[in-house]
C-alpha cells in the first residue's frame, strides 16, 4: 500500500502535499464566486481558521474570470472546481487558478479533455481527478452490479490513465462516498494502485453532528492507515467548521500540532459551576491565541486537579470559586467569574512564564 509518506510531490501555488508534506486542510466557499468580495472575505474567514488550500466552483464565464480578481486579495491557494464545460476549467487556469478539479469523465471527449490538460501543462498547475459515487460511468455500474468500492477506484484509474497518456502526471486524486465503510474500502483499494497524492474526505457528511462523526470515523481510519495527503471535512452549514473540524481530527490522529487543544469532562452531580457554558467559552476565546498546548476545563475541584494532569493548563469549578492548575498542580485559586479571565491571562503570558 502506498502511503502518504511515499506519495509523490504536488505543488499547489506555495503549499505542498505528498512525500511525507503535512496533510494539508481544504475547505470550499459556499458563495457566488463571481460575487469577488463577498468570496475574498469568506476565504479570509478560513485562511484565519487554519484553511491552507481553498476551492470555489467554476459554473460560468463570470466566475471564471472572478478568479483573476480573488486571487490578487487572497494568501492561500485557490482551486476551480469543474463540472462539465471543459471551457470553464481552461478559462479557470488562464485567470490564475493553482489547481483545478475535474472528473474527465463528465466533461465530454478526449479533445475537451486534452484541451484542459494542454492549459494545465502550460501553467504547470496540477489537476486534481476528482470521482464520486454518482458519477459512475453506466458500463462501470453494469459491471459492478451498483456502484461499489472496486467500480469507483476502477472509474479513477481510468480517468488517470487517460490524462497521462496525454503526457501529464501532475495530479491528485480523489474518490468519495458518503458512506464511511465504502470510502474506507475504496481508500484501501486506490492507495494499492497510485502513488499519486489522495485528497480525502466523507463527501455529503450531513449536518455539524452527523457529518463531524461521520467524518471523523472515516477520516480516523482512512489516515490511520497512513493513505491522505489533504483533507476536507464536508459539512452542511458554515465552511469555517469544516476547517475546525479538520483539525481536530488531524490532531487527534497526530498530524497537526497547531493551535490549542481543548479539553473537558462530561459533568456530574458534583458540578456547581456552568460547566457547558465555561468550555464552550474556553474553546471560543482560545483560537486566535497561537500556542501549541492542551489545556483543560473541569468541573469538579475533587477530581479536577488529577485529572487535568495531563493538560499544560486548566481550570476546575467549585462552589463559588475556582481552580487554576497547571500540571496537576493547583496554582490558585480564583473566583468563579474570573476563572475565564485568569485562563487567558496565563495563556497571553505563557511564553514569558516559561
């Protein structure tokens, strides 16, 4: 099996994925791409968020030549996503597109095909050949009997193979389901046949619950298992969580080590402050501070202390008051309605305490 250790290197306008690169975070915009502020402003919200590579849909002319115009306002890379009018993902690398995602299969013949992979060649800008389950080619389903793990990974290859018999290798590659077991499966199968980099991620996930376990399961496994060189977590609802979501995952598999991780207990009968509350604050007040520690959010003064230990620094309820701890140790204590304040104030010093 390949894996993303020995995946070749693709870059993607200053980022890099492949050959052991960080598995990179993707998102994709969810407004008009031809409307150029409000897209500039969304991938500002993104970028902030830790997005490393972000992707905006290519429907017409005018959002093609929107491109020119985001890419002069922006820090990350942009992708065009194609569907259909090979027009669109020429004009798309011609206004300064980083990379483009296309499924060969539904943008008509080979000279349509030929004609995009000539403009990427140009430009030196990879494609990313993008397959999912409901763009099984008819004969593949008939073969396959449905569409199953072996006819989309059998889909991709082909479409790969067709691209490089017109002398191009600059690509990525991705195949999605939104079931978690079949995209496993064709994970584990695609990972076995390529060494081109895979873009992964649960496509149609569901809303932020549904989709955030559905993606976590299938994300966990799949980059468990060492195949993925970019993700993207697909949710319903604001694209800024799919990037939070992302890393989450990420830094829970072992493969991201920015930002603050937060952690808290489920709560009991002993809790006596807003627990909820507090970690939901916690978690929001700690983002835009830069620090790579684990920082805990307890309820209970009890058990609080040792069970924090773990965490560089945390906070404990009590009745009125609370815990300041920093590896299990309990520092001070602090007046309830303080406690967040005194949590940001060590976190904004950290490094000088050190």
């Amino acid at each position: 099996m390949t894996k993303r250790e020995q995946t070749k290197k693709i870059h993607i306008g200053d980022r890099v994925i492949g050959g052991g690169s960080p598995v990179l975070i993707q998102s994709m915009t969810n407004t008009r791409t031809e409307d150029v502020g409000a897209t500039v402003q969304q991938i500002e919200c993104l970028a902030a968020a830790g997005c490393d590579i972000v992707r905006c849909t290519v429907p017409n002319m005018e959002a093609a030549k929107a491109v020119a115009q985001i890419k002069k306002q922006i820090g990350i890379p942009l992708v065009a996503d194609i569907h259909f009018d090979h027009k669109m993902a020429v004009a798309a690398i011609e206004n300064g597109a980083d990379k483009i995602r296309i499924n060969p299969g539904n943008i008509g013949s080979k000279e349509n095909v030929k004609a995009v992979v000539d403009a990427a060649k140009e430009r030196g800008i990879p494609i990313r050949v993008g397959v999912n389950g409901g763009s099984l080619e008819r004969e593949i389903v008939a073969k396959y009997g449905g569409v199953t793990p072996e006819g989309i990974v059998e889909s991709a290859l082909g479409q790969v193979h067709l691209i490089e018999e017109l002398g191009y290798d600059n690509l990525v590659v991705s195949i999605k389901s939104s079931d978690v077991l079949f995209s496993i499966k064709a994970h584990e199968l695609i990972a076995e046949k390529i060494n081109y980099p895979l873009h992964v991620g649960i496509t149609e996930a569901g809303t932020l619950t549904s989709g955030n376990i559905k993606s976590a399961l299938g994300l966990g496994v799949i980059l468990y298992e060492g195949i993925g060189d970019t993700v993207r977590v697909s949710l319903t609802g604001d694209p800024v969580e799919e990037v939070r979501s992302a890393k989450l995952i990420l830094r829970n598999m072992g493969l991201y080590t920015g930002g603050i991780e937060v952690v808290s207990c489920p709560t009991c009968g002993r809790t006596k402050i807003d627990l909820i509350g507090l970690a939901n604050q916690v978690e929001q007040m700690v983002q835009d501070i830069p620090l790579n520690i684990k920082v805990a959010v307890m309820g209970c003064a009890v058990n609080g202390p040792g069970e924090a230990k773990e965490a560089d620094i945390g906070i404990a309820g009590g009745d009125g008051e609370g815990l300041l701890i920093k590896k299990g140790e309990i520092v001070r204590k602090v007046p309830e309605d303080e406690l967040l304040f005194a949590l940001r104030d060590e976190l904004l010093h950290w490094n000088e305490a050190k």
